[in-house]
C-alpha cells in the first residue's frame, strides 16, 4: 500500500529507512547515549553547579563522551555496523529532538541542586 494523504497505511514502506524497526533501534542508541551525555556533565558535583565548578575539569569524562558520541554516528551511519546492529541513518529533524535530551537531563539536575542548596541542606551544607 501507498502513503496516504493522512500519512503511513499498514503494509506500505516508510522512506526514511528499510525496516521500520531500524529506527526505532537507531532512535532509542542515540537518546540513551544523548541522555547519558547529559547525566555524566551533571553528575560532576553532588550539591555544586557545574557552572561554578566547570565543564572541563575531567578530561577523562569528555573522552569518554566523545568515545561515546563518535561510536554511535557510526553504528548510525556506517553500512556494516547498520547491519550488525540493525541501525539506520537519521535524518536532521531527528537529530533536533535527541539535542535536547542531554540539556534536559542536566538542566533538570542542576534544579535539583539549586533546590538542595536553597531550601533543603542551606548554602553551609555538606559535600562537592
């Protein structure tokens, strides 16, 4: 069957990849690792932002990141890791949405230590 003017209709191919299981899988490596970026930066401190102590002070983090980010573009991207795990390519309105899974995840705990720090254990609280 072919698309409709409402969109997708049971038994028709999709054109953005070949199975449509493939995007899903794609999809779901790339927002666990997105979600991971994020949870690394704001698991740097336990009550500190990491506005004041900064994003560059563990190199071996931002290896681990950057380790992480290229592994996925290319189990992503390249043919023979697609067909090893089953991926496909993304396209850029994808990609748009997994951007605002990390800033979402460290934003949030940085609320959370801004609460700690306000209301809860007060600015002579313990710990980094």
């Amino acid at each position: 069957a072919a698309p409709s003017a409402g969109g997708w209709l049971r038994g028709g191919g999709l054109a953005c990849c070949d199975h449509p299981d493939h995007q899903a899988t794609t999809m779901a490596l790339a927002a666990t690792v997105a979600t991971q970026v994020g949870s690394a930066f704001a698991c740097l401190t336990n009550r500190v932002s990491v506005f004041r102590v900064g994003f560059w002070t563990t190199r071996w983090l931002l290896c681990g990141i950057v380790f992480e980010v290229v592994l996925t573009i290319l189990i992503v991207y390249v043919p023979l890791l697609q067909r090893v795990f089953q991926t496909t390519g993304l396209r850029w309105e994808h990609w748009v949405v997994l951007s605002c899974f990390a800033p979402i995840m460290f934003l949030t705990d940085e609320l959370r230590k801004l609460i700690d720090r306000k209301f809860i254990s007060g600015p002579a609280g313990g710990g980094s």
